[in-house]
C-alpha cells in the first residue's frame, strides 16, 4: 500500500462572490513534523471584473495516493480479520486541538460537458442530492446511518463546553453540473479553476455555502483534474483541501474526484499504478463504482480533519505522526468481507448494492481498520 501524503499547492484566482463566515479554532499543540516541512501556502492578488482587488490561498493539498498494481495482476489482498492493522503496526491517531465537521454536508460539482455516470446530472442542470440518479448519488444519500459511516462517530473536537463529535449522518445537499467551457479529454482543470467555478456556483446561485459542506468537482474520463492525474503522471486518485479570501473570509473546504476508472488492473498508469482494482464494478458501472471508495475516502477526512485554521498547519484535527488521517491509514484494504459477485470484487452494502470500499480507522482501544456492512 503507498501511503497518502501531503502535496502542498496553491492557486490564486478572480473571485466572483463572497461568502459568510466561519469560525476556526486554534491548535493547542503543534502539528507533526511531515506536515510543515513540505512547505507553506501562498498567494497572489488579482483584478476582479468589478475592478477591485482580490485574492485567494488553497490549503496544503491532503491526497490519496495511486497504489502499484501486485505481482498477481494488483488483486486485492482479504486480510484475516477487519482489525488486521492496528496500532501494532501503525501509529495511533491522535487529536491536534483544531476543528472537526460534525454534520458532514457534501455538493457535487459535475463538471463535464457530457454525463459523467449513467442516470446522472445532464450538463447544465442542477438539483437536490436526492434527484442525483446516478449510482454515486444513491451511495452518497445513503452512506449517512451506516455502520461505515458510524466510523467517524469515535472522531471528535474539544470546546468550551467539551468534546462535540462527529455524527452517523451525510448529507448529500445539491449537485450542479455546469457546462460553460466545460473540460474535455485531455484537458487539465487548474486548482485555480476548481475556485473559480465554485465562486461561480456561489455567485449565481447554483450553489449555496454553508461551513459545514465539502464542495467536490467531479470530472469525466480523460480530463487531468488539478493538474496530477494523468497516464504519465499520476500523483493522486483524488484530494480534499480548503480554500478562503485573504481579506480573513471563511473557509470552502473543497475536493477533487477525477475519474478513477481511468486507471485500473486493465490500463494502468505509468510505473504500474492504478486508483482501482475493479474493472467491471459490482454493479456493471464501472465509472461510478471506482468513484465511491475515494469519495468516501475524501468526505470522512473532511468530517475529522478539515482545514479549520487559514494559518499552519491549516489542519488540526486527526492525524498521526506521520501526517496520515483516517482515511489513509486503511488505503486500498477491504478486510475479510471482501468477495466477488458475477461482475467484479465488493466488501459492503449500501441500499442494498455491493460496492467496493476501503476500510476506515477506528478511533477507539484498539485502534485499527475497520469495514461495516
């Protein structure tokens, strides 16, 4: 398994609207080491259409990691039991004193100038997260209550009034699906790109800010989103951040999901690495099924490690010391309810259908991975 790691990036950009505020929490101890010496963010000041002056900072990127396929065709290992790797052999989780999301909200931006997954959002539509037909939108309005999700409840922050934690609940609360200018195969959508079509959504009304929501731009086949997902340079599957104004505005926290069925056992990427092991997906759609597991992987960091603070080391939530949240720490392992139907590999449930998830760290004594279904 290649670890997740921290890539730090900024990109600065015009900004059309303004959003309201958001609180941040200052640490109350220092953040590990593999976390401030990869550098810190920056920014730049633009000229807004308006004629004023702006400008904006992207956090440190947080990534997951591409994984080299195995001697026998990259066919994901069943460990013997679903806390195979635990504190044992992995560094506890710890709580660095910032800020956690404890009613996770999520809004999907489709930003394609065709239909990503099949019964999705047409290009220039928008609309509630339960009017999402796709096979991503039935797993996000279904994730929330379960005993995968329930993962996330052993996270939590402390205030004033004591320790607030994350709840058994996801929301997912709209999805627009701009098609002005929209990317195509082969061309690269800039994390500055990302800000700005959020700021649009924001600014026309397509898209409401709310603190407490992951803002995540979903592309289609072929499209180098943010600018490492490529055949000859694949440095991610997919990444969560979080952005604000220089002028001390609130934080969007934000995200990629580029299309990991680009990169699987079939047609991997340079070097042999690959974002899926699935090739058919459980469910006959290959696009969405091998978008599920990184998504959920990004939202669940989002709820125990945002970027809560617009000063390093802008995260301080949960993490190890290696720099390594819950997410990463289970990467690419399924436990022993891993199986295969018909169509291709699935270890969990939701509403009834097989995916293809990774196991998530459990906060409690013994710390370990851990899957659900």
């Amino acid at each position: 398994m290649y670890r997740r790691i921290q890539v730090v990036a900024l990109f600065a950009a015009a900004a059309l609207a303004a959003c309201s505020a958001d609180n941040t929490v200052a640490p109350d101890k220092v953040a590990p080491s593999p976390r401030l010496s990869l550098g810190a963010a920056y920014h730049q000041t633009h000229l807004l259409p308006s004629g004023g002056l702006t400008s904006h900072t992207i956090a440190p990127l947080v990534v997951q990691r591409p994984i080299a396929m195995t001697a026998n065709g990259g066919v994901p290992a069943v460990s013997s039991s679903d806390a195979a790797v635990t504190a044992a052999a992995q560094p506890d989780i710890q709580y660095w004193g910032g800020g956690i999301i404890p009613t996770q909200k999520i809004a999907l931006i489709y930003y394609s100038a065709h239909t990503i997954y099949t019964n999705g959002p047409r290009p220039g539509s928008a609309g509630t997260g339960q009017t999402d037909g796709s096979l991503v939108g039935e797993f996000l309005n279904n994730l929330g209550g379960t005993p995968y999700w329930n993962i996330n409840s052993t996270y939590y922050e402390e205030g004033t009034s004591g320790r607030t934690y994350v709840d058994n609940s996801l929301q997912y609360t709209s999805f627009w699906a701009p098609n002005r200018q929209a990317p195509k195969e082969d061309d690269v959508v800039t994390g500055d790109d990302m800000v700005n079509i959020i700021e649009t959504g924001f600014a026309n009304g397509s898209l409401q800010y709310d603190p407490n929501t992951l803002y995540m731009v979903v592309t289609g086949p072929g499209v180098n989103l943010g600018g490492g997902f490529s055949k000859n340079n694949l440095q991610y599957c997919a990444f969560h951040s979080g952005y604000w104004f220089n002028d001390g505005g609130p934080i969007v926290q934000f995200g990629a999901m580029p299309y990991d069925a680009d990169f699987n056992t079939q047609h991997p990427a340079k070097g042999g690495y690959i974002c899926t092991y699935l090739t058919r997906g459980p469910n006959g759609d290959l696009g969405a099924d091998a978008t599920v597991s990184a998504l959920a992987h990004e939202t669940e960091e989002t709820a125990t490690d945002p970027v809560s603070l617009t000063i390093p080391p802008y995260f301080a939530g949960w993490y190890d010391v290696q720099g390594e949240e819950n997410a990463d720490k289970c990467a690419y392992t399924y436990g022993s309810t891993l199986t295969r139907n018909s169509l291709d590999y699935w270890n969990m449930t939701v509403a009834g259908k097989p995916f293809l998830v990774q196991r998530n760290w459990t906060n409690v004594q013994p710390q370990g991975c851990k899957i659900a279904r």
